[in-house]
C-alpha cells in the first residue's frame, strides 16, 4: 500500500499526523526519502525534528527554505514558525505597515506562543510549497499538538482572534457588536472588558488594539490563504497517514483523529503503527516457558526462551490494542512498522523503516536483524 | 509518606531558601506532586497511578488534567470530565481519588463570576468566543488561570482540614512544562495589582515550596533521557522542586550482562542455543532457531541501549528514582491499580 501511494504520481501530498512521541517525524523524512530514491521529486516539511536525525538530513539550522539533503535527491526544510508569519506580513502589507505590524507587541505573542501558531504556519507553508510546482510530492510532518486536531482547527481560531471583532468589544464595548448582541450580553460585557483590562493591564489591551487595526487591510488575504489550505488537503491528491505508536493512549488518539479525518471529507490512507514487535519464531509462550524451567545448565537457552515468551506476550498485547482500533474502524488500512532497535540517526536508518513501512509480509525468521548501527 | 494535612513548615521567602532546601525533605509527601514527561512516555498513566497510590489507606487525592485532551477521562476509560470535581476511582484499603479537567477560560469566567456578577452574560461571551481571546491577549494568563486552580484545590480546607490530602497535576510535556510552571515570569506580563495578580503570588509561593514535586516520567530511550535531563536543569534554575524521575515501561532483561554485548553485535552462539533448547526437551526446525536467534540480538540491542541510557541518568540525577514495569496485560484499570501498588511499595 505504501509503494503504491508513492509511486502513484496522483498523490502530492502526504500528511503524517497522530500524538507525540509516535515517531511521526521519523516516519515523514522515511517516506519522503523512499519515494525520492524511487524517482519523485520530493520534499518533506519537518517541524521539530530531533538533532541527530536535523543533522542526517542537512537541517543543522533553520532556514525555512528548501535545500538538497546531501547525497540523495531529496530535498528537506524545518520549519521557522515566525519567519514564516513575518512572510506572510511582509507579502499582504506594505513595508511600512508590515514593519509597524512585526514590531507590535501583540504580534510578538501571536507570532511566537499562541496555541495554534505553529500548526496554522505548518499548513501555510504547506500551500506555498505546493504553489512553487518545483516538486511533484511533498511530504508533511505535524506538529506535537496538544491535540491531534490543532491543525485543523488552527486557521479558523486564529481568524477569528485577527478579525478585529473580539478586539474592538474589548477595548470600546459601547460601539461595538451591534444592538441585538448588546441586549443579549448587556452590562455584563462592559463588566467583562473592565475586568479584562484589570486583569492583563491596559498597555496590552493598547497593543492589541492597535496590532488588529493595522492588521486589518490585510486580514482578508490571510482568511484566503487559509481557505485555500483547508481545500488542498481535502483535494484527491492529499494522503493522511495517521500515525500511532501500539499504546492505548496513541491509538485512541488515532482513532479520534480518523474520526475527525471522515468528518471533514479528508482522504485518509491509512494508520501506521510505529514500533510493533512481530514474533519471530512460531513457538508458543507457555511452551518457550516450560522448557526454560527445564533448561537446567544452560543460562543462554533459557534465557533466549524467556524473551521469546516475553516477546510472544508483548505481541499479543499490541495485537489486541489494535484490535480495539481495527474493530471500530474496520475500513482503514493498517500498516505494521517493526521496531528498530536503537536511533534513527542516518539515512540508513530512513531506509530501513521505509523498507518496514513498505514490506508488509511478516520478517523473514533470521533475516532483518540489524544491530545497533 | 506522612499523613499529615495542615501543619506546613513556614513559607519561606523565594531567595530565602536554597534549592537544597527545597528537595531534601521526602518528595512523596509533597501536597502538590506534578507529573510531566516528554510526549508518549505515559505520563498521564504515571500520573493515575500516583493519584490512586497516594489516596491508599483511607486518603483522598485530586487529579488534575490542564491540556483539554481528556487524557484521564481515557486512562480511567469514563466519559469525559466536566469541569467540576468528581470520584473517579476508590483505593486500595479505602480512600478515593478525585478528577478535575481545568479548562482556562472556564477558570476565568469563575473570576469574573465571583468579582463582577456577570450572570447568564458569561456564557454567552464564552460561546462568542471573546473568553478564548481574552486569554490569548496573553499567553502567560492562561497558565496563571490554570496553576491558580490547582492551587486553590491545594489549599482549600473543610472544617479546618484540607480537602485533599494530596493533588496530583498531570502537567504538559517536558518541553513546555517550566515555562507553564514559572508563573513569575507569566505575571510580569499582566497587571500588578487585581485578584488574579495576588492568587498567582499564592501559586508562587507554592510551587517554590517543598509542598511541591515535580515528578518527571522517561522510559530508557536516548531522547526522552535527553529530555528528562534538560527539563531537570530547567526546573533547578528555575528553582523549582525536582522530587523524583520515575522510568516508565522497564523491561526484564534475560539476557545475562556478560552476553548482552556481544549478542547486540549480533554474535550469538547458536550451536549453545540449540544444544540448550535440546537438553531442555525442545528439538527446533532451522528456521524457528533462526527466529530465536534473531530476537535475541534485537533484544540484546535494546537491553544495551537501555543500559547506556540508564547510566546516562544515573550520572547526572541522583535523586529518588522509581521504576515501573511494562505491563504485558496493557494498562487497564487493573494495570493500574498494580502500578499504584508498586509506587505504594517503592517510594
């Protein structure tokens, strides 16, 4: 299934999403560099990867640019949330005004630590990418959301804090919102503006208001920038790949988040799970135990039976946990990856997991051992 | 533990007290014990399993969640949790612990219900969505509303006695937890004086308190190690009490120490193996040795790498350490009534 999708030159974009911790960013630079040594032009948009897999694949620094990853014919890029927000300023602004913009305070939050920033600049980037045409696949990483639904949801929230609305009620509620929404919440939203600017003092509340006027010319270029986004990943050319690790947690997000992808008519391909342990040798737990009561002298063969039977239970457990998912979700391809054991650190390393993400028949017994690096 | 609720050692003034101060007394009868770790190290897990663990022999915890992912609601397999304080779970030898979901803007329009009397105009405000953005104005208010709550849980008291012998917050993940917990620098960003500025220098004082611990969950992997370590020298600068690192999902290691190097190199021995399994009663095909042999080095890999990882945590935190196995019957309710008997044992 994964071959297929990546050789099927319909799909432009795959979207891996799921909870923190699921090897989510491992498993985008994997498919990306598959699908580029198998003839596409690709690029992969990471968000935050760990060092030494930053340094595999040439993204010592941020550059939020594209660069050829070294000695494959692939091309990588980390995001850098601000700069691609100042971007954005600086493309639907005139210098002045954007300058005046990046300089405000509230910017400064909203650029940099509003929940939502990140995501909504991941996909933005996104639609970028896809609007240059330099590549035939991009592959995209998500961020570590709170929850797996942020980036979803990110361009709406944030809209709705940049359309000046919310703003404007707070800092002269009296004009504000029309008459119907003035008998609605009556006094009570003087008092709730009085109490907000007790609370967070007038200075940001100035800020704010001053940030949202200047904003305003160019709040419409945003909002169609986000809807655009919004429709390329419902387009046919966008794969999700869910990604989960074989621990309830993870996979009960996972199955939020398929949820949530069939709600809003998002092409899903399937789940990935991460990091599963296959039993290698067909013996049974309780036998493997048995006989290592027996084993007398033999530290090493009781030894190897016992982790097997380990292993045997260890496989039951994430059989039955996915289990659980498969039965409420019986439609969604499920792709197994193996563990490999140690550090993805190198481009070796990619090409090992996309072989696993790739290779659906059970391991071969003896084969597939890989020692640590 | 102590059992003891109510009689506190005096606050001291922040500077006043060194940081040596602040964690040599025993982390597990801290009041306030907040559990992070980085994502997928189980810390929500972890942090059910102490709540249940501490309300053991008659006690009653709180356990709070402050993402809105419903991640207790998950682990105690309940519906969602409003935001109000319920019984979720009894414990062992009597006792119970308690749920809370803190949502921000729910905590703020408490405030404003209680100093304006803003009356049914508070729900219509948060429909309209102006309470999300009056805690994005700055980010640092949601966390004070967020940590004032669990605070207030902390100190509130019934006929003179606290309420809850302990709190256990399931905090965010390592990589925003300082930053959620220095409410310090969260207050320089809002007003000086009002009711919300004088609960946030409650939550100070708390925090930076031996009443409180910050528990960090890690499984013996290089990154989360990595993370676990910076998230303890963050906390130490930014004097916040480190109270323990509890290694989650600790594997047995069969092999013994001596073997684990050279099987992790792939060098099994398997004409050893063979014999061994033969002498044992068991005459294995080629290939099903094969397989034998090959899970053997994968998990002789994994042993060293959780070894190296392990060491690189012992060389830099020498403070109380806990570890959990992995449960093979996955972490359901019963699984984690024997993690909380394990932290019960082993604390």
């Amino acid at each position: 299934m994964i071959d297929e999708m990546l050789a099927d030159p319909r799909t432009r974009i795959v979207v891996c999403c799921g909870s923190g911790g699921v090897g989510k960013t491992t498993t985008s630079a994997a498919l990306a560099l598959r699908a580029a040594e198998r003839g596409r032009r690709v690029v992969v948009l990471t968000i935050d990867p760990a060092r030494r897999l930053a340094q595999a694949l040439g993204l010592d620094e941020l550059s939020n640019e594209p660069a050829p990853v070294e000695g494959v014919p692939l091309d990588a890029m980390m995001l850098d949330m601000r700069r691609t927000f100042d971007e954005m300023v600086y493309a639907h602004s005139t210098p002045e005004r954007a300058a005046k913009i990046i300089d405000n305070p509230f910017y400064k939050t909203i650029s940099s630590s509003f929940s939502g920033t990140q995501e909504y600049m991941a996909m933005e980037k996104l639609g970028q990418l896809c609007a240059r045409g330099e590549w035939d696949l991009i592959v995209v990483d998500t961020p570590p959301s709170r929850s797996a639904l942020d980036f979803l949801d990110a361009p709406q929230r944030m809209s709705r804090f940049l359309d000046g609305r919310m703003i404007r009620l707070l800092s002269s509620p009296a004009r504000a919102g029309g008459k119907g929404l003035r008998k609605l919440v009556g006094a009570g939203f003087g008092l709730f503006a009085k109490g907000v600017s007790t609370i967070i003092g007038g200075q940001l509340l100035t800020d704010a208001s001053a940030f949202v006027s200047a904003f305003d010319t160019m709040f419409g270029g945003f909002r169609e920038r986000a809807t655009k986004t919004y429709e390329l990943l419902r387009s046919e050319g966008t794969a999700f790949l869910v990604v989960a690790a074989p621990e309830p947690d993870a996979l009960r997000e996972a199955a939020y988040f398929v949820d949530r992808l069939a709600g809003e008519d998002m092409p899903l391909a399937g789940l990935v799970l991460n990091r599963t342990h296959p039993v290698l040798a067909p013996l049974s737990a309780a036998r493997a135990r048995t006989a290592a009561e027996n084993a007398g002298s033999s530290r090493l063969a009781a030894a190897v039976l016992r982790l097997h039977a380990d292993r045997v239970d260890l496989a039951e457990r994430e059989d039955r946990l996915l289990a659980r998912f498969t039965g409420a979700h019986p439609a969604v391809p499920v792709v197994k990856v193996p563990v490999v054991a140690g550090d993805i650190s190198d481009l070796a390393g990619l090409r090992e997991v996309g072989d696993r993400l790739a290779d659906q028949a059970p391991p071969a017994a003896g084969g597939r051992v890989r020692s640590l690096r | 533990m102590r059992g003891v609720c109510g009689e506190w050692p005096p606050l001291r003034d922040r500077q006043g007290a060194t940081y040596a101060e602040l964690v040599t007394s025993d982390p597990w009868a801290a009041r306030l014990h907040v559990v992070s770790g980085k994502g997928g190290t189980g810390k929500t897990t972890v942090a059910a399993a102490l709540a249940l663990a501490l309300a053991s022999g008659g006690r009653r915890t709180l356990l709070v969640e402050v993402e809105g992912r419903q991640g207790i609601a998950q682990v105690f397999d309940t519906a969602p949790l409003p935001y109000e304080e319920r019984r979720i779970a009894v414990a062992p030898g009597g006792g119970e612990v308690r749920a809370l979901a803190v949502d921000a803007e729910a905590a703020l329009l408490e405030y404003f219900e209680m100093f304006y009397k803003l009356g049914v105009a508070g729900r219509t405000l948060k429909r309209m969505g102006a309470v999300e953005f009056a805690t994005t104005l700055a980010p640092g208010l949601r966390d004070v509303l967020l940590t004032g709550k669990v605070k207030e849980c902390v100190s509130r008291t019934e006929n003179g006695r606290p309420v809850y012998d302990a709190v256990v917050l399931d905090a965010p993940p390592t990589g925003r937890l300082v930053t959620f917990l220095d409410v310090t620098k969260a207050m320089a960003e809002l007003a000086r004086t009002g009711p919300i500025h004088s609960q946030a220098e409650g939550v100070v004082a708390l925090l930076h308190s031996p009443r409180t611990a910050v528990h960090l969950v890690t499984l013996l992997e290089d990154l989360p190690v990595t993370e676990t370590l910076d998230a303890i020298r963050e906390l130490e600068a930014a004097h916040l009490p480190v109270g323990s690192v509890i290694v989650n999902r600790v594997r047995e290691q069969w092999l013994p120490d001596r073997s684990v190097a050279s099987a992790a190199s792939g060098r099994v021995d398997a004409g050893r193996v063979r014999s061994g399994l033969l002498a044992a009663g068991l005459d294995l095909p080629p290939e099903v040795l094969d397989g034998l042999v090959a899970e053997t080095v994968e998990h002789a890999v994994r042993v060293a790498a959780e070894t190296a990882a392990g060491e690189r945590l012992a060389a830099e935190w020498h403070g109380p350490r806990l570890e959990l196995p992995q449960l093979l019957d996955g972490v359901d309710l019963g699984g984690l009534y024997e993690l909380a008997e394990m932290i019960t044992h082993d604390r």
